[in-house]
C-alpha cells in the first residue's frame, strides 16, 4: 500500500510557505519496497535497453521554440499568459518536448512489451484505471502550461530524477501563486485532481515540468470508484500517527 504524506511533510520551509499548499496537489511517499522495486526495474530495463540519447524520439510540440529558452514554457509570464488564453486552452500541453514512450516503441517494436507492463501491468498493480502519460524527458526535456481539463480524472504521477536537477510546478489558484516542487535524485510521487472544464475555476490544476537531467515520468488515472477508494486510502494514511 502507498503512504503518504502532505507535501508540507516532505519539504524545507525555506522553499515554501505551508500555508500556501494547495490540498488538491499531494506528495505521496512511497514506503513499499516491492513498488520501490517494481519502479526501479522498469527505469532499469529502459536505460538498459533503449538509446535514449537518440534525438529520433524527441517529440517538440509546434509552438515550442527552443531558443526562447526551454524553461520559459514554465516560468511565470507564461503562466500569466496562458490564464488570460485559457478560453481557447485544449487542456493539453501545448508546448513540451519529451520522448514518449509510445514515439520510442514506434520505432522500436522489441521494446513494446517494456512499454505493456509499464503502462497495463503497472496500472492494475496499483489499482489505476489506465495510464495517462508515459514519457522520458532529456535534459532541457520540458513541459509547458497546461491543466488537463479535457480529461477530469484523479491521477498519481511517479517521477524518476537521475540528479534531481528539475521540477514540477503548479498553479495554486487559492492564493495565486506558483509552487514549485523541486525534483530529487530518484523516485517522487504525487496524486491529484484534474477538474473539467465545466467545473470550477478554483478546482483547475495548471502544472508545468522541466529537467536538465534525465527524467521518466509515468502517470495514472483513477476514475469513478477507484479514485473514491484511492482517496479514502490516502485519507487514512493521513490520520495514522506514521
Ligand atoms: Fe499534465
């Protein structure tokens, strides 16, 4: 079973004020070492096997001008402006540059099995209606503004840093201001709620990502009652003295 714990649990107070923590965004701690173990031997088999340095299975969205510098897709102004566009916002990620692992099997059919028990196999261990996003990103790998309410699910979201040199970012619409989740050398977990866009505004989840280092991030989606159990697991872990 997942523990976790709020992300003011898990950080120094130097980064972030805990009054700013938006509740929908959780840092999961993963204590279940045969997990640890799942994830570790997956990562393992992909930087074993596939010539991830291969600029082939890039994948730059249209939009995404390196020169502008990769990091801008995720700074501040770019947040301003995608709010005040939000009305033509598809929920996806507009602009990103990452290798995803479906661009990867295209091209190389042997690795498809690696990519079924990453996405299937791993889905029905932790209980997650399918998988959302399986990619590798490059150093300057990144991903831009986006909220994803084209696609209202719960979803936890594991992370894998080889340096940590990187983060995730989100929009906390509570207070107005960007938290910024730096990554760390290995595996980070977190889980929350992407709300459509007919709901409301406040319950909109805006994240952004970027990497100098290698970084894997596979992501899940928990739907209907599955989301409701995973909720009432995290509920409990939360009021366990741990
Ligand atoms: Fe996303």
């Amino acid at each position: 079973m997942i523990k976790q714990k709020l992300v003011k649990d898990l950080v120094p107070k130097s980064w972030l004020d805990l009054s700013e923590i938006n509740s929908i965004m959780t840092e999961v701690v993963i204590k279940n070492k045969s997990m640890l173990k799942t994830l570790d031997s997956y990562k393992d088999e992909f930087f074993a096997r596939v010539d991830y340095t291969n600029p082939k299975y890039k994948m730059e969205s249209k939009d995404y001008d390196v020169n502008i510098g990769p990091k801008y897709w995720s700074s501040d102004e770019h947040l301003k402006w995608k709010l005040s566009m939000q009305s033509t916002h598809t929920g996806f990620p507009e602009e990103h540059m990452a290798c995803p692992m479906s661009n990867i099997v295209r091209q190389r059919p042997d690795l498809k099995n690696l990519e079924t028990r990453i996405r299937d196999g791993f889905a029905r261990e932790i209980g997650a209606h399918s998988a959302a996003l399986l990619n590798y990103y490059p150093p300057t790998g990144s991903v831009g503004w986006h909220n994803n309410w084209n696609a209202a699910a719960y979803q936890i979201l594991f992370t894998w840093s080889r340096t940590g040199d990187g983060y995730f970012k989100y929009y906390d619409t509570a207070t107005k201001e960007v938290v910024t989740i730096p990554d760390v050398p290995g595996w980070q977990c977190r889980h929350y709620y992407f709300a459509g866009k007919d709901e409301p505004e406040e319950k909109h989840c805006w994240h952004a990502a970027y990497t100098d280092c290698d970084r894997l991030t596979l992501a899940y989606k928990f739907i209907g009652e599955a989301a409701l159990a995973l909720r009432g697991n995290l509920i409990e872990e939360l009021e366990s003295d741990e």
